[in-house]
C-alpha cells in the first residue's frame, strides 16, 4: 500500500515538473508574457510535493521507483537548463533595452 502512494507521488511530482517544464518554453522575442505568479505557484507545489515524499516515507522504499525517481531527476536537469537559458536571454534583452535607450536619449542631445 505504502509503495502504491509513493508511485502516486513521485507522479505527481513528475506532472508538475513537466507543467512547469511547459512554462518555461517562452519566446524571449515574441509579444508575451512570461507567466512568472504561476511559474511560482508550480515551483513551491513542485518543492512541497518532494519535500513530504522525503519526509514520510523511508529512502528504500522510494528507491524502489526508480525509473520515477530517473524521470524527476531528468525534468530537473531540463528545468535547470532552461531556467538558465531563459535568465541569459533576459539579460540579453535587458542590455539591448538599456542600449536603445542610451542611444535614444544620445540622439535627443544631438
């Protein structure tokens, strides 16, 4: 019984992951919004949801799901690669800004 809840939970947990996986498949050029509130809701269901997995039941018997487990560990990685990649596209979006500005007010001197 108690393996069938921790495959319901790793399960869980990997939905999540994958919903905010999709959430973060954002076109840094196009005219959208960056759906940040609910990239944030997702994030702390996402770490609650693994903080109890840890938490109530013991390290052998969530071993036991290991391709769960694999799965969680990859979308992790995926989440880690793009949230890293979507950091540097804003930044670089950011800089541009801040250039078309300072050219901007340059100009207005001129």
């Amino acid at each position: 019984m108690t393996n069938n809840k921790v495959k319901q939970q790793l399960t869980e947990i990997n939905i999540k992951s994958n919903q905010l996986l999709k959430r973060f498949e954002y076109d840094i050029n196009a005219d959208e919004d960056l759906e940040v509130d609910e990239i944030l809701k997702l994030q702390a269901i996402r770490e609650q949801l693994i903080s109890n997995l840890f938490e109530q039941y013991p390290i052998n018997e969530i071993q036991q799901e290991l391709a769960l487990i694999n799965q969680m560990v990859s979308v992790d990685s995926e989440l880690k690669v793009k949230t890293k990649s979507l950091k540097q596209s804003l930044a670089d979006k950011l800089i541009k800004v801040k250039k078309g500005k300072k050219s901007a007010l340059t100009y207005k001197k001129l």
